[in-house]
C-alpha cells in the first residue's frame, strides 16, 4: 500500500496567511497541519509516502519532513502545477504507485478516533474496490455528499450539491485498488474545471465496490481549511493532549509505537 498526502492548492479559504504560507504549514495547537494526515497515514501502516504540493512550497515542506527515515519511512516530494481536483494526485502520482494500492489523505485533514486504523487493512492487503470515511456535518453542501437508502445502503455520491440528500459526507480519506489510475484518466473536468474524486466514488459505487464506513460519535474529524476550523481543531488538539496526557498528530510517538 502507497500513500499519499495532496498538499497542493491555493488555500484561497484562508487568504490572506496562504498568500505567503502553505495552509499545511499553519499550525494546528503544537504541530503544522500536515504532521496530522501523515500520523493518520503512519498508524493504518502506509511507510511509503509521496507529498504532491506547489513548487514555491517545495522547500519548505522537504525540510520539515525531509526524507522520513526519521521516522522509518519513506517520504518523496513532487509538484502540481496547478489545483485542477483531487482526483488528479492519481495521474500525478501513477509512477509512485506503481502496482500498489493507495491511499490519498487530504493535507488539511485532521482525524481523531480509533476507527480509521481499526478499519483499514494494513500492508498491501487492500487489492480490490475502494473503501471511504463518512462523517456527519451541519453543512454537507461543502463537500460529496452521500446519499442512503432506507436500509443505509450508499446509493449515490453528489459533489457539492444545492440541496444535499443528507448530512453525511466523505472525508478526505481514500483507499483504493490500482484500478483507481485508469478511472483518473477516464475522467472528464467538471464544471468546475476540475477532476472531482466523486466521480471516481461513484464510479466504484455503481461497480458495487465501493465500502462507506461511518466514523461514529467515539470519532472527530476536521477540514481545516477555513479560520474557524483551524481554531476548533487547535483547541481540541490542546483538549486531548492536556486532559489524556497523550500525543495527537505525532510522528515520532506513531513510529515509536
């Protein structure tokens, strides 16, 4: 299993601070945001890792985390020129994965809970379909929603929708088999001009291979890509670490453990 961390993209939700820092460099309580999705990567067993981000952020990024023997893995660096969809880290990154599996974690994204490593399988086990995270929110219409049938059977995944046909969304946090490359270049840009990773959901949904595992209430997550989620999420990292006497985010005590 591949992983890797899209750190690309303009951080346009926090203008100005992303004028002249990468959002996943901004700190969340003790850490830099991107320390959280790759200790999330790390603890469901990913040791080799590409970080997908802008060219000026290269630098930067490289010597924070440099080449992650640190911590006993593998990190690689390579650039998107411009944010054109998340579902492009796949063509970005089809050298990288090569035959693998993969899983792609969004480089804002913050995931506390017991649930996503207790769901994901370890090593190079995950060989076929596609498996994501959905979570309960109170304004689902800024991400994929998906929709269920009466006996919580996912039906459909709808990106961004005026009226979404529920409060659960996917989180940005993907395992896919290999056939997830071929889907990326059979996609077309959306309205939106970019490659929307719900069209690849969706297309393993209608395969039925897709698996949608409901992080439940003994779980949190955050998008911090906005001013109030970098506050929430900042607090109840310093909440957790403070009141449990244990480290949230931390990739030396994930590679210790």
């Amino acid at each position: 299993m591949k992983g890797i961390i899209l750190a690309g993209g303009m951080g346009s939700r926090l203008l100005p601070i992303t004028s002249a820092c990468s959002k996943q460099l901004l700190p969340i309580y003790d850490k830099p945001i991107i320390y959280y999705p790759l200790s999330t990567l790390m603890n469901m067993g990913v040791q080799e890792i590409l970080c997908i981000t802008r060219a000026d952020n290269l630098d930067a990024f490289s010597n924070l985390l440099r080449d992650g023997s640190q911590w006993g893995i593998d990190i690689q660096y390579t650039i998107q020129d411009k944010p054109t969809g998340i579902a492009e880290a796949f063509l970005i990154g089809e050298k990288f994965i090569g035959e693998d599996s993969v899983t792609l974690i969004l480089g804002d994204n913050i995931f506390y809970g017991a649930s996503v490593t207790a769901f994901s399988q370890k090593g190079d086990k995950f060989l076929s379909g596609a498996r994501v995270f959905a979570y309960q929110v109170p304004d689902p219409e800024r991400y994929g929603v998906i929709e269920f049938s009466r006996d919580g059977k996912a039906i459909s995944i709808e990106e961004k929708p005026v009226q979404p046909k529920s409060n659960y969304v996917v989180t940005g946090l993907y395992v896919y088999d290999n056939s997830v490359i071929e889907k990326a270049k059979s996609l077309k840009p959306s309205a939106r001009g970019e490659l929307e990773i719900s069209d690849i959901n969706q297309s393993y949904l209608e395969e039925s291979k897709l698996e949608v595992l409901i992080l439940d209430e003994g779980n949190t997550w955050f998008d911090a890509g906005t001013a109030d989620s970098l506050i929430l999420a900042s607090q109840f990292v310093q909440s957790v670490q403070k009141r449990q006497s244990t480290m949230v985010g931390c990739p030396e005590e994930t590679a210790l453990k």
